[in-house]
C-alpha cells in the first residue's frame, strides 16, 4: 500500500495560523469567511488546535499555550481568500470584529479586493476575480 504524502481534503500549502486566543479566532473565521470547523482538540503542546475549511481549503489554527517557543503570543499572517461577494463578506469580517485596511475596490489586474485585520493582527485580503484587467 502506497501512502500518500497529503492528507485527504489538504493541499500542498496549509496556513497554520497562531493566536493567543485561538477560541476567537476560530470563531471570526466561521462568522467572516463561513470556515467550517472540522475539528477542535488540545495539541500536544497543551494549547487549541483547529482544522477549518473555507472553500476549497483547508487551514489550520491553534494558540493559546504558554509553554511553547513563541510564549503564547499571536504571530500575525497575511491571507489572500478568493471567496464569492467580495462586499458580502467585507461586511460580514467588519461584524465579526475586523477592521478595515481597505474598502472593496477593482483592481487593474482583474480582481475585486477588500482588506481586513482581525483582533490577533491577521490581514485577510478578500477577492474575487472578475476578469482579466
């Protein structure tokens, strides 16, 4: 029996992002971006770790562990989600609790985009492709 590299439902490339308050984080995900959660479970490290897909990806998230390298501390990261109704789910981040880096706008390259940061200092970049520029 062969083994497969990738686990199923997973890409090459999985974000992992790390928050002191994984619970919320979570949660913004599942209220922005409509994540669903597939599993939540202490880590070996002590701390959340979660699995969500939005779309067609999978991401994983986790945080709130004292013990580890990092003290427990959020480490920000920058996302770019295509997703349907760029200004649909702007408002639905801003809801959640995100505030705004920019307003949905055209971009010359095709791409209707909109930029949030939520409460653990991620940038979230919403688009949707619309055409070729």
């Amino acid at each position: 029996m062969t083994s497969q590299p990738v686990r199923e439902g997973f890409h090459t490339v999985t974000p992992y992002l790390v928050a002191q308050d994984a619970n919320q984080l979570i949660e913004f995900v599942k209220q922005a971006f409509g994540a669903e959660e597939l599993m939540r479970d202490i880590g070996s490290a002590g701390g959340i770790h979660a699995e969500v897909r939005i779309g067609d990806s999978m991401m994983m998230l986790g945080g709130g562990f004292a013990g580890s390298s990092w003290h427990g501390e959020s480490i920000p990261a920058m996302l770019y989600l295509y997703l349907p109704d760029v200004d649909a789910v702007y408002q639905r981040a801003l809801q959640a609790g995100a505030t705004s880096i920019s307003e949905p706008a055209d971009q010359p390259y095709g791409d209707r985009v909109a930029g949030v940061k939520d409460a653990s200092g991620n940038t979230w970049y919403i688009a949707m492709h619309q055409g070729n520029g």
